[in-house]
C-alpha cells in the first residue's frame, strides 16, 4: 500500500474493500462480487450519516445563534413594554421567519433522516456480517434486530471465540445497546 493514499477516503475505503473481499474468495469471484457490494452499503451509509451530522451541526450553530439574538431582543425592550404588544423589528422578524421557515424544519429533518439511516446502516452491516458467515437469518423485519437476537448463538456455531468469553458477551452487550437505542 503507498504512503500517500489518504486511507479515510471513501474511494480508498472502497479499494480496500474490493481487495478484502477478493481475498477471502480469490476462487469464487461472483461470491466476492456480493460482499463487495454489502460492504460498499455499509460505507455509502456511513457516509449518509456523516453528511447528516454535519448539515445539523452546522443548522444547530444558526439555530443558536439565531435564539441569542432572539434574546437580545428581548432584554432591549423596556420592561413595561414587555407586558404589553410590542411591533418586532424588521431584523427580528427575519430571524423569527428563518427559525420557522427554514432551521426548525431543517433540524426535524436532520433528526429524522439520522435515525433512519443510522438503522439502514445497522442492517447493512448486518447484512455483510450475515453473508460473509453464510448465515440466513429467515424472516420478516430488521436484518440488525435478528442478528442481534442470534448473535451469541451465531458466534457460538461459527466458533467466533474472543480470548475470553467476556469480550463476546461485552460485544453482545454493545449491539443489543444499538439495536435497543435506534433500532427499537
């Protein structure tokens, strides 16, 4: 592998994926060709969230500094002028149409969106988990929730065995907190 390829980058991260997935069935490229594309899922989602959470981060800072200059506002005005119908400046206003039209609906959005590509990415990686052990997990609903019913019981067939029994039982711990968390 050369030094200067920056490793991060979805392009390398599918090249890496690509050389995974043909290493472990060098002699059956159609098998190879199907995890390929399961991982490839899980890195587009990964990317999806990543995407998410920077549009929130970034409408989450107008948000707040939208509320503090709402405030500002505020402690302009008078105090007897408080209890009773003040105009809203034109500057007010702005921020005021801008919080309704514009952020809050773009903040349910982002929340929204998280979830559920946080749960698709959860089945993705379910998905390339279940293919590359060969094991079906049959039925109707999430491929996350069922791997996460049948993991120690998958682990305990395809003889996945940590140094010690704890570290399975705390990865278990980890994927039921997931599916508990944003999958439930």
């Amino acid at each position: 592998m050369s030094a200067s390829i920056d490793w991060t980058d979805a392009t390398a991260a599918y090249l890496r994926m690509d050389h995974v997935a043909r290493a472990v069935s060098p002699q059956r490229p159609a098998r190879a060709n199907q995890l390929f594309i399961r991982l490839s899922a899980v890195v587009d989602y990964r990317r999806f969230l990543k995407i998410v959470i920077d549009r929130h981060r970034d409408v989450v800072a107008t948000y707040k500094a939208h509320h503090a200059r709402l405030k500002k506002f505020e402690v302009d005005v008078p105090a007897q002028e408080q209890a009773a119908v003040v105009g809203v400046s034109e500057e007010e206003g702005i921020i005021r149409e801008d919080l309704w039209e514009r952020v809050g609906p773009t903040l349910r959005l982002d929340i929204e969106s998280f979830y559920i590509f946080a749960k698709i990415l959860l089945d993705r990686l379910a998905d390339a988990f279940v293919y590359f052990f060969g094991t079906p997990l049959r039925g109707l609903g999430s491929t996350y929730t069922k791997l996460a019913n049948r993991f120690l019981e998958i682990a305990v067939q395809r003889e996945l065995c940590e140094p010690t029994v704890r570290r399975l039982h705390e990865l278990n711990d980890e994927i039921q907190a997931l599916k508990r968390d944003v999958v439930d």
